[in-house]
C-alpha cells in the first residue's frame, strides 16, 4: 500500500488525468450500455416468432431497465461527466499555480544569490 501512495504522490497529474479520464469513460459506457440493452429487448419484442411467456420476461426486463436508466444511469452520466471535468480544471490550475509557485522561488533565489555574490566582492 505504501509503494502504491508513493507511487501516486509522486505521479499527481498523471494520476489525475487517469482519474478524469477514467470517469468519463465510465460515465459514457453506462449510458450507451443502457440504450444497447434498451435497444435489444424492443427489437426482441418486435420479432414475431417470440412465444407468449419471452415475450412477459423481455417485457419486465425492458421495464427495469428504463427504470434503471431513467432513475440511475441518466442522472449519474452527467454527474461523473462534471466530477471529471472538476478534475481536469483542478488539475490545470494547480499545475499552473505551481509552475508560478517555482519560477517566484527560483527568482527569489536568483535574485538572493546575485545579492550575496555582489556583497562578497
């Protein structure tokens, strides 16, 4: 476990994106999956040769999966969207704050290096 944090403290942006990109894939995949099966069983439902008692199971199937869709799958895609996006932003400002961060220690410095070589002359 300790190698695992190290190994993500040390890759922060990397993991981040992963992360990011990790949640919009998951986010996209449940609603496709959702419309593919919801797809499936209608087309069953349309074939002619499917008996009575195929015909209730892909009836209920086909209910809880637009049940599902609607009270899970459709309000979580959008959620997962925004957190990924959340972290892409998050990840650029931080990412931005701290090259700023580097270049104003790296000027301090610069600047009190050339102070000290100045005075010892």
């Amino acid at each position: 476990m300790s190698a695992l944090k190290d190994l993500i403290q040390k890759n922060q942006l990397k993991t981040a994106l992963l992360a990011a990109v990790f949640l919009i894939t998951v986010g996209i995949s449940l609603s496709l999956t959702a419309k593919a099966v919801t797809n499936g069983f209608e087309q069953r439902l349309k074939d002619p040769e499917t008996v009575l008692e195929e015909t209730w199971r892909i009836e209920g199937a086909l209910q809880w999966w637009r049940t599902t869709n609607k009270t899970v799958f459709q309000p979580l895609t959008p959620i997962l969207i925004a957190s990924s996006i959340g972290i892409l932003v998050t990840t650029m400002l931080v990412g931005m704050w701290q090259q700023n961060r580097v270049q104003e220690v790296f000027t301090q410095r610069l600047l009190q290096a050339s102070k000290e070589s100045l005075g010892n002359r």
